[in-house]
C-alpha cells in the first residue's frame, strides 16, 4: 500500500492544513476535462448520467477551494481551471455545457458551492467573466428557482444560489428563499438536532448539511436577517454540546446512517462554528476537533494509489455506498476545510489545539433516538439506537440506521447479498429467517422509548411475528433481550461486534459463548437465555465499513410458534488490554427468573420486568 505525503501532515496550522488541500486536489488535475467543466474520476456509475457525476466532481471541489481563496491564498492553476470551467459550463453552445435542468436535479445539490462562491469570493468567480458569461452563469444557476427540490437538507441548496444572488446585487427569489427557511425550520426537533426532512432521520446531514448551511447563511445573511441568524447559531451551539460525544479522542467519529463515503465531512460543522463566530466550545477545542479528524481521516487507506479519494469508508468499498455515489462525490468532504475561509489572527488559528473536553460516559439523546456511550480506558464510544418510526428507499436503510448499536472503532457491516448469514453479515443486530436462509431484520418500528441507560422498541418483521427489545447500554459490556410473539417457526441469529480478521486472531472457547481475541482488540456474545448454540461467523469480505475482513460472534436459536425469551450480553472492546470472559457480565447486570418473571438490573439500579 503506497503511503501518501499527506499521511504525515502535521495539520498544526492554517498554512499545514492549506497543504492538505493542495495534497487532496494535485491528484485531481490530470482528471479534468479539456473545456475544465468537468472533473472525470472514474468509470463506476451512479443513479444519475456521467456528464451530471463529472459537474458534481467539478463544484465539490469548490467546498474548499472557496475558503482557501476567501482567506487569502490561492491556488492558481486550479482557479484558472475552475474559471474555465464555469465560462464553458454554463455555455449552451459548448459541448461541456452543464445542461438544463430537471426537477429534482443532482445538479441542483451542486449549485450550491457555486452559489457560496459567489457571495463570498465574487472578486475571484464572478468579476473576471467576460458580461455575456455573467449572464449565462446567473441564468444556469436561476434554474434552481423553477424546479422543486426534495424536501430535506436539499431546501439549502435553493437558499444558498439566491443568496450568492443577493450578494451580487442580481435578482433573486425573495418570497420563494423564504418559504425555503420556513420550511427547514418545520424540521427542528429539539436539544439542537433537527430530522433530514419531515419524519427523517437525525443523522450526519444534521451537522453537515442544514446546520453547516444554517451556518454559512448566518455569517453571510447576519445584518439582514438577524433573528433568523441568531437562531440558527444558537441551536448549531446547543447541537454542538451532544455532537461531540460522537467524537473520540483519537478523531475517528461514530460512523452512522448513509453518505458515509463523505469522509471527513463528519467533522465539517466544528470549522463552521467558528467560521460563524459561534462560542459553544473554546477555539482550542474547536481546533484540536477539526484538525485531530483530520489526522485520523490521512491515516487511512482512502486514497488509490494515484492519490484520489476512492469511494468507501476507511477502505475503497462499493458495497456500502449509495446509488448518489459517483466517483468525484466523495468530495464533499471538502466541507472540513472552511477554517481556511479565517484569517491567520482569529482565535481559531491563534489558539493552542486542545483536547476534548471532559465528557460523559453515558449521553442520552433523544431526538435522533440514541445513547452514547464512551469507555474511558479504551476510548471506545458507540451510540446504541433505539431506532426509528419511519424507513426510507436509500440502500442499506436497515444496516445504516436499525442496528442496535454502532461503534467507532468496530464500524458496522452491511449486507454483500441475500443468502445466509455469511452474506447478510448482521453485526449488532437479530436476524430471524423461517428457515429458508433469508433473513429479515429491524427495519423500522411501531415504538420506541429511552428510560435513563434502557432502550426499548417494538418491531415486527412479518405482519404476524412481534419483537420488543431491550437494550441495556453500556461499554465494554451490554445487555439485549428480545420478547418475540411469533404464529410462525423462526431461526434466529444475534450478531456481536464485527472482529477484524487478521492473523493474532485467537477463539476463545466458552460453553454458550462466541469470542474471539486479537491485536485489535475482543468481541464477544454470551447466551444468557434462549439461545441454544454459539459461533464465530466469518462473513463476507468488505461488509464491514471499517475492516476488509471481519467475524461475527453469533448466537443462533430455532423458536416454533409461541412465546419466545432471548437474552443475551455482548462483549466489545478495542485494545490489547481487552479480554472477554463470558461471566464477566454478571459484574455489571442482574438477571434473574423467578415467578414467571424475568428480572434485569444494570448499573444504574433501574430495573427491568418482563412476564414470561
């Protein structure tokens, strides 16, 4: 594996953190097209045509470059590309020409740095074009006020073109920018957080996408819209003091939910706030987050050996991305580089990097239904999930958003194929098949509650089978148990944390239990009540977001027709100090069966009931 310069970038200062973006876009100059308008990464395909994936690769670029220029450097080969560019982009007659618009456009997602760079960077994007370009490109980008766009993050988009718009002093969508607001406004919850959309999911388009927007509009739209502003850095503020929970030490983050291939996009809203003066964390704070994500995220093997970010998580892998993933779409991880929009004595540039602050090992956050929890001696943290009331068509929706939990160091898997569970690699969660190999998991629920470390949700993968489950979260240990109603004979399958598979892997055996040990670290599942056998799963290569090659420890169980009790406690702990013991998590949690009853007790005394 070829080790790239940027792997060893210090990123202690503004001028190490400019050199990364150079490192990230010299490998991309070769790519661009002749005209400049379209920047051609690769061959695999997305749901929409070449010529729209080669536009989105050219203006994610713009997410960075614009506060690089915006903070006074520059990249003058890549601004002369990117000028280019946009003159024969927006030209009907060239044959690079960004085409028209459609409603529901992924061009319209990527009008949206050009819009940014034109209320911010006018002197350098706008004034050099020749009068008839000015007319095109207002024209081009002015589509955006005659198509709808889903109703979610995609809002912003709309918003950001007009206000480039209202900064140049050009027409601009006044009552519709409003309605947009409005409407984005609909899909705060509370604590901070808003949903992706009515009834969405509180995922990272929270912080990357409409608190990040939120953001930039503020510092731009400040004067004229005040109280709007003001909301919006408050709540962003408020967000910001549960976010970071999400974070660990080290930088890696809690990879959840889709778009992951986005990257280091994870950390994007940390140089939003103090790009918009926002003072939730110190400058120091604000720093060490942004630039410690960022040494995480080099460190990986990302990057093919031309220097292109692949599509993936922390290794190339197709199998986990979305159908909106394109070859250049990775670039919207260029989002993480707005602290180059502040100048060399702002506070964020001044400050000594410093490290998170001391944080709770259990943070309860309702509004996108998790807890997390953080294992100080490890550094793990992983957000255990209750779930959600509602689904949705993007792919994968039950691996990114209905596992039990999800692990920053572990990752998660999702399915290769359909067959087995080999294939279907269900980590952190219960699969149940009617014995002809094809399982069904959490998809979406009927129900769900948080009472202090207990999780509860009621699912039902077939109209007549009905799960409760309950989590008792905690780190390195904890408790599941599931209530199962079913009219049908079922097997079922209870998946650990996904062990990467390298050669210190070391089984340990335990009547009941599946572990296994590594220079990694340790996984493991006992079968505390209703399980009936127990193994280590090797499944399918490239499940896993974060390893290539992983094990599933896994307990299985054949439940007839009836009432079905399953309990069992999950052992996950990176480190070589960890070490499974398959009694060990009677430490921790009570579990007794008397009178019909099944009675849990956890750290925190709350007791759980259930009749049996």
């Amino acid at each position: 594996m070829i080790e790239h310069a940027i792997a060893s970038n210090p990123l202690q200062s503004k001028a190490d953190l400019e050199l990364a973006f150079h490192q990230l876009v010299k490998p991309l100059l070769p790519y661009y097209s002749k005209g400049g308008a379209r920047l051609d990464l690769g061959v695999t395909g997305a749901g929409y045509a070449p010529e729209v994936a080669q536009m989105e690769g050219f203006s994610r670029v713009m997410w960075g470059l614009v506060p690089l220029i915006a903070g006074g450097s520059i990249d003058e080969q890549l601004l002369e590309i990117c000028l280019n560019g946009i003159t024969n982009g927006i030209d009907p007659l060239h044959e690079e020409y960004w085409g028209a618009i459609a409603d529901y456009d992924q061009r319209l997602v990527e009008m949206a740095a050009l819009g940014f760079a034109l209320a911010v960077i006018p002197e350098r994007i706008w004034e050099p074009l020749s009068p008839k370009a000015r007319q095109q490109f207002y024209d081009w980008l002015n589509q955006i006020n005659e198509h709808p766009v889903y109703e979610c993050n995609w809002l912003f988009f709309h918003v950001l073109v007009n206000t480039g718009f209202y900064k140049l002093g050009l027409p601009y969508a006044k009552e519709q920018m409003e309605e947009n607001l409005q409407r984005i406004e609909a899909f705060y919850l509370d604590e901070g957080w808003y949903a992706d959309g009515i009834g969405g999911h509180s995922d990272y388009y929270v912080p990357f996408a409409i608190h990040y927007y939120g953001l930039l509009y503020a510092k731009l739209m400040g004067a004229e819209d005040p109280e709007r502003t003001a909301r919006f850095k408050n709540r962003a503020g408020i967000f910001a003091k549960q976010f970071i929970s999400w974070f660990a030490e080290d930088g890696r983050a809690i990879p959840y939910g889709r778009s992951m291939t986005y990257r280091f996009s994870q950390g994007a809203i940390w140089g939003a706030l103090a790009f918009a003066d926002v003072d939730s964390f110190s400058p120091g704070i604000l720093k060490g987050l942004v630039m410690r994500h960022l040494r995480w995220w080099f460190k990986q093997p990302i990057f093919a050996n031309d220097g292109v970010m692949t599509i993936g998580y922390t290794y190339p892998n197709l199998i986990m991305a979305e159908n909106y993933n394109a070859p250049g779409s990775v670039y919207w991880a260029m989002k993480a580089f707005l602290p180059l929009a502040l100048p060399e004595d702002h506070p964020f540039w001044l400050a000594d990097e410093l490290p998170l602050p001391v944080l709770p090992s259990l943070s309860v956050q309702r509004s996108p239904h998790m807890i997390i929890c953080r294992q100080q001696e490890s550094g793990h943290i992983a957000a255990f999930n209750a779930g959600h009331l509602t689904t949705n068509e993007h792919t994968h929706t039950s691996a990114k958003y209905e596992k039990f939990v999800y692990s920053a160091s572990f990752g998660f898997s999702v399915p290769r194929a359909e067959w087995g569970l080999s294939q279907g690699a269900f980590d952190s969660m219960l699969a149940l098949s009617e014995g002809d190999n094809l399982y069904r998991v959490r998809r979406r629920n009927e129900e769900t509650s948080i009472s202090g470390d207990w999780i509860a949700a009621r699912w039902k993968p077939w109209r007549d089978v009905e799960v409760t489950t309950y989590i008792l979260a905690g780190l390195p240990w904890h408790l599941r148990v599931h209530y199962i109603e079913t009219a049908r004979e079922l097997d079922a399958a209870e998946g650990g944390f996904a062990l990467p598979l390298d050669h210190t892997l070391a089984l340990i055996g335990q009547e009941g239990a599946a572990a296994a040990q590594s220079a990694f670290g340790g996984s493991g599942i006992a079968g505390i009540m209703g399980y009936e056998h127990a193994e280590l799963l090797r499944v399918q290569s490239n499940t896993n977001l974060m390893h290539p090659r992983t094990a599933i420890p896994t307990l299985k169980a054949h439940l007839k027709p009836g009432v079905h009790v399953l309990v069992s406690a999950v052992y996950g702990e990176p480190g070589i100090s960890s070490a499974f013991a398959p009694q060990d998590w009677q430490k921790r949690f009570t579990v007794t069966s008397e009178a019909s009853q099944l009675r849990i007790t956890g750290p925190s005394g709350k007791e759980l009931i259930i009749s049996m």
